[in-house]
C-alpha cells in the first residue's frame, strides 16, 4: 500500500481528503489526515460574530463529521517533516512515512510578532476577530462598550480573507447605528496598504462606501509597537494614531511546524509553484490554500479552486504525468457592508475587480463590485454551501476553478 | 499604460506611477535622479539597500518590508529612515524594479 498524508483538517485539509477518497484507487492507497483540533471552525463566521449575527454554535462543528470514510484521521499535534526520509514526526514522537504529503496547516495569526500588542490590555481593549476566542471577547465587549474611538486595524501583509478587516469596519458602522449610539463612535481604518485595496477599481468603490459610513482611512501606515498605557499605535515613521478599542489583524503566519522543519518563507509560509501547487521543497510535497506564500488571496473560495487543480495534479504526479499549470489565482470573495447589502468580487493573478454580473453573463443574479442585497443573501447562503458542498468537496455548479471572463466589464487595464 | 521619461540623456519607459517597466534600462545615474524626484540624498547606505533589492528582484523574490527588515542589509527602522513614508515604494522606484505588491 502506498501512503497519501494530509496535515492540517481545515477548510483546505478537508476539501482534498474529500476529493482524493473518491479519485484514489482505496487497493492501492491509504489515505491519513492530522489535526491538532476536534473542532472545524466555520472561519467566516468570525466576522459575524462579534456583533451578535451569529451564535457560538453556527461557526463549530466536529472535525470528524466532514473526513469521509476511507480516511484515517489522527488528532496530533505535528512536529516537524522529515523531508528526506518522507517521514513527519508528531509531537507524540511517532512518526509518519509517505509516498505523497500535502501541507494544508493553513496560517495563524501571530500577536507576538508585533511588540507591544499582547499583553494585560488583549481581550481587555486589543482585540482580534480571527480567532473563536478573539471574535467571542470582542463580541462580550461591544455588547457594553460604551463608544470612543474604534480603530480597525490591519498590521501587515498578507493577511487571510483581506476584505475581512473592511468588512468589519462596514459592519460595526451598520451595528452602532442600530444601537443609536452611532454618533459616539470614531471609526477609523488603519492599513499598511496605499489604500483600502491593492487594485484600483475595486478601491474605488469601497473608499466610496468608507467616505458614506464616515469611516476615516489612515493608509500606508507599517505598525512599530502598540503602545497600551496611551492607548495608542504607532508606525515606524513616527505616525502615531490613538484609539479607545483597538480591533487589530495580527501578523499572520503559517504554522511553526513549517519552520521546525526547515523551509518556508521568513512567514513560515511553504514555497510554491503558483499554477501547479507543488512545493518548491521536494518533489512529492504539495501545498495549498493559506499555508502557501502564491500571490493569490488567502480565502476558502482560493483553496476550493486551488482543490479541484490540485487533485488533478495529485493523479497525474502518480501517473508519471506532467503537471496542469492551470491555476490562474482565481478567488471570489463577498464582502459585507452592513444594512443587509453585499458586494461581490471575482478576481485572479491578472485580472483585478471589476463590474459585471455573476454566475450568468448579463442576468446574475449577482452583481459584481456593486452593493446589493441579493449580493448579501448570497453571503448568507454561503453558510449552508460550507458545510454541505464546498468542504465535501462538491463543485459548486457554475463556478469554474478558473476565472471566467464572460459577465465583466472588462477595459484596458487588463 | 506605458509612458518615456527622459533621466538626463536617457529616454527610459516607465509605467503610470513612475516605476521603470525594464530592469535593464536602470542605471546608476537614473536612479540618482529618481531619487531627487522623491527628495532623498542618497548615501553609501541607500545604494547596498538599492544593489540589494535589484538583486532580489533578478532572483524573483518577492519583497516585503519584513523581508527586508531581516536581510541583515538594514533593520526595518533604519530603512524608513533611509527613506521616509514609504519606504519599499520609494526604494524599489529609484532601483527600477517594479512596485512591489502586497498580496490581496
């Protein structure tokens, strides 16, 4: 029997110990995926969280409800990969051999890494919102906050889902107006990027949405230290920007087991081949979703695209085969924006936001870069989509792994 | 869109927001000019951060200012002084390799 191992259960983990169980011959391969976790976390729940949309209970459920039979979950903590001797330690000291790895570890957020920003002051008036624990203290704390200055805060790249912390601003604006105390709260968006997004018709769009919701925009701003006494944050050119809450995204980075093991990037993220997914580490390593350094968004629907890729790649790498380099950086996001309206975005390596309508050419039902409501019921359905489609690594009918081009409004700037 | 720039007797191609489109049109005395373009007085210092992120460009890595911050070339404090505001912006304009992209 040959060894297929998968570390990491999450959204990625999950998706491909779905796909390959169906795909790989059960005589010929055993199939083992490793988790430290016993729960599998609906991520963008956290988001909703915090203000009271959705409950604890929406965003957990069992890690074991979604690895299909045929698949031997271990729940460990992983040491390190042995990639010469295709072996992987786990804490436990029992180790692991392969034919085949793929590391879907995914990122974490990493506090640490910023000086000043752990300490009393964490889940007192520093809060994240990418973690269940972090997203359930903000929400216990907004529920009696009494209003001040917000500060949202990004404090480098790349982050996971990086709509999420303009999602959050969007959202927390919707929130306080509801409660009628909006005209005590300061909202201000605080970002190490030139603006609220990296490509330019899609940062127009949202500044639009940021000047109508009165949220200010500090840019190109590289945090140095959170300095808690002052309740301050200051970046290295000096710029320092004062908040009552500081609701802040972390560094992120890939997990420490990747450093142990000696590669990754100086973010513990997995080098990889863009198109292929195979990792520039050793020839039968393949990475995929968050925990490779590609230039595409670290987001579910990426890993969902990157899945589909990544199977096909998976049996002709068995089959002596050359690999498809066919994945183009697809990703497609929803992105909140409070009152029950949505926009949605559909993007790739080489093709930046743009307005359309989404599945169907002309009709939609979707409107791409556009507020809509019906853009927001399709962020509410997605809930549903997760648990019973998308990580049982079912296609989503409509939606290619690549990009389409068709229902764009596509100009010169391609 | 693409746009010439004249650096002294040089005509050079540059993109919208003044980054060189060619690694290999970049001189030594272009990026002197940029670099007054952005109102910096370049130094010993300023030039190993230039030689250092060309040559992370020639091998494809991609640059970040955490990157940066641990190349042993300078720390990251330094290099915002070295070059106020935005400092991988600026730098990577006067050494003529394109704006770097934070991943979205």
């Amino acid at each position: 029997m040959k060894e297929l191992l998968i570390l990491g259960a999450g959204t990625s983990g999950t998706m491909m110990a779905n796909h390959l169980r169906k795909t790989l011959p059960k005589k010929e391969w055993n199939l083992t995926i490793v988790d430290q976790e016993e729960t599998h976390y609906y991520q963008p729940g956290f988001l909703f969280l915090p203000f009271d949309l959705y409950k604890s209970k929406d965003v957990k459920k069992k890690i074991d409800k979604f690895i299909p039979k045929g698949v031997n979950l271990i729940n460990a903590k992983i040491e390190r990969i042995d990639k010469d001797n295709d072996i992987v330690w786990l804490k436990n000291d029992t180790s692991l051999k392969y034919d085949i790895l793929i590391i879907a570890t995914g990122t974490n957020i990493a506090p640490q890494e910023i000086e000043g920003m752990l300490g009393d002051h964490w889940y007192q008036s520093v809060f994240d919102f990418y973690t269940f624990e972090g997203a359930r203290n903000l929400r216990n704390k907004l529920r009696q906050w009494e209003g001040g200055k917000l500060v949202v805060h990004i404090s480098e790249m790349p982050i996971k889902c990086p709509v999420a912390p303009l999602e959050f601003a969007f959202l927390a604006d919707s929130y306080f107006i509801n409660k009628g105390m909006r005209d005590k709260v300061e909202i201000t968006y605080v970002t190490p990027m030139s603006g609220a997004f990296t490509k330019p018709k899609a940062t127009e769009a949202l500044d639009y949405l940021l000047k109508q919701k009165n949220i200010k925009v500090v840019p190109d701003f590289n945090i140095e230290r959170v300095d808690a006494e002052h309740k301050k944050i200051i970046d290295y050119g000096g710029e320092e920007v004062s908040y009552d809450l500081l609701v802040t995204v972390p560094t992120n980075m890939g997990d420490a087991m990747i450093e142990r093991s000696g590669f990754g990037d100086e973010l513990n993220f997995v080098p990889t081949d863009k198109a292929t997914l195979q990792s520039k580490v050793k020839n039968n390593i393949f990475a995929i979703g968050d925990a490779t350094n590609i230039p595409a968004s670290k987001a579910g629907s990426v890993a969902h695209f990157e899945a589909e890729i990544l199977t096909d790649n998976i049996m002709r790498y068995i089959a002596g085969k050359a690999l498809k380099k066919e994945y183009d950086g697809h990703a497609n996001c929803f992105i909140e924006t409070g009152h029950g309206k949505a926009l949605l975005i559909d993007f790739n390596y080489n093709q930046e936001p743009v307005k359309g309508t989404f599945p169907f050419p002309g009709i939609g039902p979707l409107s791409l870069l556009k507020e809509t409501h019906m853009n927001h019921m399709g962020k509410l359905a997605f809930r549903w989509i997760y648990w019973n489609m998308l990580i049982k690594g079912k296609h989503i009918p409509f939606v290619s792994a690549k990009m389409d081009t068709a229902g764009k409004e596509l100009e010169e700037s391609n | 869109m693409v746009v010439e720039k004249i650096y002294g007797e040089v005509c050079v191609t540059c993109n919208e927001q003044g980054y060189l489109t060619d690694l290999n049109q970049w001189t030594k005395d272009i990026g002197l000019e940029i670099a007054k373009e952005e109102g910096i007085e370049m130094t010993d210092k300023h030039w190993e951060v230039i030689d250092y992120l060309r040559d992370q460009c020639k091998k494809q890595v991609p640059l970040s200012i955490r990157k940066i911050g641990k190349s042993g070339v300078v720390s990251i404090k330094e290099f915002y002084q070295l070059f106020p505001k935005g400092p991988l912006k600026i730098s990577s304009r006067i050494a003529g390799i394109p704006k770097p992209v934070s991943c979205i």
